[in-house]
C-alpha cells in the first residue's frame, strides 16, 4: 500500500458535500466496530471496509471488562451479550488438572466480583468470546442510519491532504479498484496495520515477548468441573503448562499452549494434551481450529498522521495476559468516536482530537507493560478496575431506577438538584447540545454534585465541571481541562 502526503498534521476541514463519507473506518475488529457505532450515535455518517469476506469464527479474547460493558449499555447491547456469556467466579483457578480443580487455588486476575461490580456500576464484565462480540457489534452497526459496512474490501492506497483524505479501495473478489474521500481515516486494521505502516509510524517496545497457539474446541468440560465455573484455569499436568478458558455456550473452549514452534500442530496431539489438561483420558473432544500467535509488547510512536488516527492494535500489540487486548482496543474506538462526532458535529474545535491520544496513551503504556510481566496475569481487582474505568463520573441510582450513567446524553449533560435547570443549562456558552438531569438531593451528592450544586458531564461520562451552589455560569476553556466559574458568558468550548 501506497501513502502521500502521511507526515502533514493539519486539521481536516468540514465540507460535508467534499466527501463521500465523513469518517472511513479501515478494520472490523473491537476498534473499528466501536468507533463505527460511536460516530453513528453522534449521526455521522460512517464507512467501515474490512478485507476479510467474513468475520473471524476463532476467538483471540473471552472477557468484556466493567468499562467495557457500560459502554455495550450505552448502546443498547448489554442483553444481547449478557446472552451469549457464560456465570463465572472471575478469578483464575490453578490445578494440576481441571477434575482436580476442587483441590486448586484461586487467584485474582483483576476483574471485580458481582458483588464489587454492583459497588461502582450498573452492570458487570461478561464471560463472552471475541467473536460473539463483534458479531453483536457488526449487527448494531449495520441498522444504524448512515453506516456502511463492505466485506472484501480493502484499503490499497491512501493520500493525506489538508482537507480530508482519498482513499483507494479494492474489492478482493474482483479485483475492482474505486476511489473515496473522506475528512477522517480511522486505522483499525490489526497489529500489523498495512496503514500504520505506510504512513511511517514505528512501535516502540519489544517484539515477540510471547508466543504459542490457541485452539477452539468442544468438549463436555463443565462436566468435569462441576461446580468450578471459572474464567480461566492454569493447569500444569505432567509439568506442561497449559490454559483453559471457556468460549461460550454450552461447551465451547479455548485451549492455549506456550511456546510451540512451526505448523499449526497436529489436531490429535493437541486433543491428546486436552485430554491430559483434563485429567480424562477418554474426554470426547472436537478440535474445531488452531492458530498460533506472536505476541508483542510496543506502542506505536505517534497515533494520528493528519486526518488518519490509529485504534486498537494499530496503536498498540499486547500479550494475552490479563486479557485486556480487547478492552483496550475497544475503548481506542469508543473514544476516538465520540470525538471525531464532536468535532463532525461542530460542537468543538479540532483540538478535541489532540485529547484522543492524551487520554488513551498512559492507558495503553500501563497495560503494554502489564502485559510484559510474567506474573502480569495476576493482579488485585482494585488495582485494575481504576485503569478499566478511568475517570467517569459515579454511578448511582436514581429513583426510576436508572444509573446515572445512563442517563448520559451525547452532548454534554448537567446534573443537579436545583429547582431552575433550564436557566442554568441555557447559560452555558457552549456549542454542544446539554441534556438537563434533575436529580434527588441523595443522588446528586453521590455523584459529587451537593448542596444545590451542578455537575457538567461529557458524553464519555468524564466530568468536565462543578457550578457552585448561587454561581452564574460560566467556562473557562484549557487544553487539557475544564472549569466552571462565576463568570460572563464567553466563547470558550469544552475540551
């Protein structure tokens, strides 16, 4: 692939009528489909093209996290993945093998329990292959108005110019070549993004810190296992170290070894080590397929080149431990998304954009070297649920039975307990939409926002703001934050 003009940083310009489509999403994955959705929830009209002719059947991840989870909530999909999930205790179990699971050790892996989930959110991670999530999130995206999806299509050649982007797209049954503006490109092509590359972006970090295989099979291992329902089991059965992890319903499985060099191996050695893993020499088991990895631990040295943005494994390569690969890349997408609908929407200047990789670098580094550890896998759920989360506002419920996450618009939202919202929301000089929360005074406390008091929220549920109690509104615009003071109407926006 071919790319011009990559090194230019200009912002892009907002001529509707200029393009062919406003954002162009190149990859499919966790990153890809969340941006995707995310800017249709701002009614940006969006094009996803992914060079594959159907979606991957093997799963490279099985847990959606807390933050994760609240963010399938917001667009109405927590059900529909809640259903393909699998009840679990979400600690690793250790054993010699999965019949001996009743004499293993538990151990934390850093997601939260039901129990502390319920503390902090609305709802709780999921147990949930890779697969069955995108296949969720390709459904959503496809009954959005202004969405495009096209298979089989791949990006061949991109020129960044000031005004936007142009795009060569080629159909990978035909051959047939077809060129598309757009004012943003989003890179969510995979680990070795062809699009990074092109555009001279390096990683930073090292290269090949793990490798092995992982193979999907079927096996009546619940069977076995008994009232051990867990997220992952580490067993070490005849001194081989091997990974189990459930990958759907009834008795869908991920088996993972360590260290294997060559050719996929052979289906009746690994089902012989299944069998060994197990403790049952006799298990009934289906090898379905098996794929080797090569695992990294690197950042890429820069996130955007003009009007392109990397998300997801473009921008970062972590190793499965801690499983959080695809976490991270689907909040890259979430994130990215709400901003370029901002900036689309004409809520906010392109400096919101700068705010992308301000926001999900750290977060990134953090679980890169997480991910490096050896004992990476195992770490306390408080520690983690902090970097999961990140900086939203608290959950609550409010007396209809709503979280106050849910109440989150995709402009801003102003909660508070006053009796005159409306004047206080009409006073914000801001060019983004603010839906007005009137909140009992319990509820507006918990959420940090007492004593007649308003709280300003952005759509990511970051607070951007606090009005004292008897203030005039105002906002002071920052870089990097936000501030609400008595002060006269300005011009400044929220960043």
């Amino acid at each position: 692939m071919r790319a011009a003009g990559a090194g230019s940083t200009m912002p892009c310009m907002h001529d509707v009528n200029a393009h062919d489509a406003a954002v162009l999403v190149v990859g499919a994955g966790p990153a890809g489909l969340a941006a995707a959705i995310e800017l249709t929830r701002h009614e940006i009209p969006v094009l996803l093209v992914e060079r594959r002719m159907r979606l991957s059947s093997h799963p490279r991840a099985t847990v959606l996290s807390l933050r994760s989870m609240e963010i399938a909530r917001s667009w109405g999909l927590e059900a529909d993945i809640r259903a393909r999930s699998v009840d679990v205790d979400w600690r690793l179990l250790e054993a010699e093998t999965l019949a001996d699971a009743a004499a293993g050790t538990p151990l934390p892996v850093g997601y939260p329990s039901p129990e502390q989930s319920a503390m902090i959110s609305p709802t709780a991670p999921a147990c949930v292959a890779q697969d069955d999530v995108e296949t969720v999130l390709l459904r959503r995206l496809r009954a959005a108005p202004g969405a495009r999806v096209e298979l089989a299509t791949e990006l061949a050649g991109v020129v960044v110019r000031p005004d936007g982007a142009r795009a060569e797209l080629r159909d990978v049954r035909t051959g047939a070549r077809r060129t598309v503006r757009a004012r943003y490109v989003v890179a969510a092509d995979g680990a070795r993004s062809t699009l990074r590359q092109a555009l001279g972006i390096p990683l930073i970090g090292p290269d090949n810190v793990m490798a092995g295989a992982t193979t999907l099979f079927r096996a009546p291992l619940w069977e076995v296992l008994g009232e051990h329902r867990h997220l992952l089991y580490s067993v070490t059965a005849g001194g081989t170290l091997m990974t189990f992890l459930p990958a759907g319903l009834p008795d869908r499985w991920l088996f993972g070894a360590r260290g294997a060099d060559g050719d996929n191996p052979d289906a009746r050695h690994v089902a012989a080590l299944i069998r060994r893993g197990a403790g049952v020499p006799d298990l009934p088991v289906r090898i379905e397929q098996t794929r080797r990895f090569s695992a990294a631990a690197q950042i890429a040295e820069r996130w955007h080149s003009g009007c392109v943005f990397l998300a997801g494994d473009a921008a970062h390569r972590v190793t499965p431990r801690g499983g959080t690969g695809l976490n991270l890349a689907l909040h890259d997408g979430y994130d990215l998304g709400w901003r370029l609908g901002w900036v689309l929407r004409g809520w906010n200047s392109s400096a919101l954009l700068d705010g992308y990789e301000a926001a999900r670098r750290p977060v990134a580094e953090y679980t890169a070297a997480r991910s490096a550890d050896p004992n990476g896998s195992i770490r306390s759920a408080d520690r983690e649920v902090r970097a999961d989360v990140g900086a939203r506002i608290t959950h609550a419920w409010t007396g209809d039975g709503r979280s106050t996450l849910d109440l989150l618009e995709p402009g801003l939202t102003l909660f508070t307990a006053r009796d005159e919202p409306g004047r206080q929301a009409a006073a914000l000089p801001t060019r983004a939409p603010v839906a007005v929360r009137l909140l009992d005074p319990m509820t507006a406390r918990a959420i940090g926002a007492p004593g007649g008091s308003a709280l300003l929220a952005r759509s990511d549920g970051t607070p951007v703001g606090l009005l004292p109690a008897g203030a005039d509104l105002g906002i002071v615009d920052h870089p990097r934050r936000v501030s609400l003071v008595r002060a006269a109407p300005s011009t400044g926006t929220v960043v």
